[in-house]
C-alpha cells in the first residue's frame, strides 16, 4: 500500500508518516523500479501501535525502545503508570491551591471594591475623578488602566507567596510518599494474588480430564491464558508464564482447586524496592488477621467488653481464618 492509504487507514498525515520515518519507528521498503515507498501489513500494525503509545503519552523514544525490543512493553508501561500517577498527585495538588488562592484573591477584591464604593458615594464629584477609587470602578467596569508598581505589588501580595509555597512543598513531599506507600502495598498484593487462588468447579473433579476441564473452564471465565503442561489429579499449568501446581481439596462445601506457584521466590525479584518491615506490615493489612483485628474491635466496642469479643472471636476466628483462606485469597 502507498502512503495515501496508510493515512486513511490510521488517521494519521502523511507528513506525521515521514516524521516517524525519520526517527526510525517505521521502516517501509522501496520500490525497486519507481524507488517510492511501499507500505505493508506489519507497517499498519506498527503505526496504529505508535498511534495508540503516543496517545498513552509514551515519549518517541520510549516507543522507538519498544518497537525494537529493547525495552519490554510492561516494564515500560509499568514505569510510565507510575510518572502519571505522580503527575496527577501533582496536578491535583495544584487545583487544589490555585482554587485556595482564587477565593482569597476574589474575597480580597471585593472587600476593596466596597471599601472604594463607600469612599465614592461620600466624595464630591471632582475629586472622585482623580481619585484611586474612580481608577478601581473604570478597571471593575472592564476599562483600560495603566497598573502602576504598588497596583503590582498589592496583587503579588495576594498570593502570600512564602507561605503558599511551603504549603505546597508539603503536600507534594507527604502526597508522593502517601502514593508511595499506595502503589507499593498495591504492587504487593497483586503478587500475593499471583502465589496461589482457590475455585469452585462445576464437579466433583473425579479424574484427570475433569480436573483439566475445570482448569480451562476457570481460565474461559475469568480471561486467562492457561496452558495445561501435565495432567493428571495434580496437574501442573502456566499462567503467563508463571507454573503453578493444582490439588483438589474436599469440605463440607464439596470440591475445592487450590492452586499455589512451583516456584514463588520468582516473584520477590519485583518487590526488592520494599523494605522487609514494610512487606511485614503489608502482608498483616493483607492476610486474615487484620480483618480478624477489626472485627474484635468492632465487638468489643459494640458490647463495650473486651473480654466478651475475646472468648468470641476465640471460638469462631479459627474457622473465619479458615473461610478467609480457602475461599476470598
């Protein structure tokens, strides 16, 4: 296909075309007999790719990192979720002070223009004509005034600049590391996730082909690209590349998959970043005994007894902690 047909198939100009020629993200062939330029399938693809990056706000050079894989795609992607993040803590910040300043300023201009009206109902006429009130109704009237040092000045001082400053300098340093800590915990419980999950099949899981049926079934549901690599009653499946090994477990609620990683050391290497007192704490908000905290609390502070919420949760925690592994991990 030629160049014309390339941009109505992607919207894109010809002369945007040529620029990312240029910066070597597209590579079209020559014609040998005309020498022009002869686009192909791959080229489409290619260009809707960068089309769709540019739209995400990927710099060209992290897409031209990409397109000759010298960068992976989730990394990359992973990197540039994090810098709008911190973007948006930014810019939310930013409305929020600039909606701050914007009250104060109108505020402040309109107690002046009250105390200027006051002043020109009580002056005579001739005197009002020279006078720093009448300048301040022709500019509150929308016309031209020439703004003299003080008049600068005055408004400067309306944004109390040290202070403001400050302020935003905190927030900015307690909003990163809030998000921080936000995206970190988030980071840890997706690989908590990805160590293990349980399900309820559809049957009882009585042979082999059963048990690969409920797998596949469980990945159609869900939108996972399972590949079952050894069946058999502890059959061994990946998950984007990730192996884990199956086991069916009987209760009183029928049959039950757990299915827990081969190797989950293989996933420490992405939390390396996160001090092993933080994972601690985040593997307590995480797992069973912080939902089993609050709920002591809870009925502590409803029947006003410790001891009572004590002996209660003492009974029944074991097999809440039991419901909370088996069946919500």
């Amino acid at each position: 296909m030629n160049i014309n047909e390339l941009e109505r198939l992607t919207g894109i100009t010809k002369q945007n075309i040529r620029f990312y020629e240029k910066k070597e993200l597209l590579h079209p062939a020559r014609n040998s007999e005309n020498n022009y330029r002869e686009y192909t399938q791959e080229d489409l693809t290619r260009l809707k790719a960068i089309k769709l990056l540019r739209k995400l706000d990927l710099s060209l050079e992290d897409i031209r990192r990409i397109l000759q894989e010298e960068a992976p795609l989730a990394e990359t992607l992973a990197q540039h979720l994090k810098a709008l993040q911190e973007k948006q803590q930014e810019l939310s910040a930013c409305i929020d002070v600039c909606r701050n300043l914007l009250y104060k300023t109108r505020s402040a201009i309109a107690q002046t223009s009250m105390h200027y009206d006051r002043t020109s109902a009580s002056a005579p006429h001739d005197t009002m004509q020279e006078s720093p009130a009448y300048d301040s109704a022709r500019e509150k009237s929308g016309q031209t005034v020439l703004h003299s040092d003080n008049h600068l000045h005055s408004q400067l001082a309306l944004l109390n600049v040290d202070e403001t400053l400050r302020k935003m300098e905190e927030m900015e340093r307690n909003g990163g590391k809030f998000m921080s800590i936000i995206q970190d915990y988030k980071r840890f419980a997706e690989t908590e996730h990805l160590r293990g999950f349980s399900f309820k099949p559809d049957t009882m899981v009585m042979n082999p082909d059963e048990f690969t049926e409920a797998l596949q079934q469980y990945a159609k549901e869900n939108q996972l690209n399972l590949i079952v690599i050894k069946e058999g009653m502890c059959p061994i499946f990946r998950i984007d590349n990730l192996e884990y090994k199956a086991e069916r477990i009987f209760d009183r609620f029928g049959a039950t998959v757990h299915c827990s990683l081969t190797h989950p050391e293989d996933l420490e290497a992405g939390l390396e970043d996160i001090s092993p007192a933080r994972k601690q704490i985040y593997k307590f908000v995480h797992g069973p005994w912080f939902f089993l905290l609050m709920l002591f609390l809870i009925m502590a502070i409803s029947r006003r007894s410790f001891l009572w919420a004590f002996l209660v949760l003492a009974m029944i925690g074991p097999y809440l902690w039991w419901v909370f592994i088996r069946y919500f991990r």
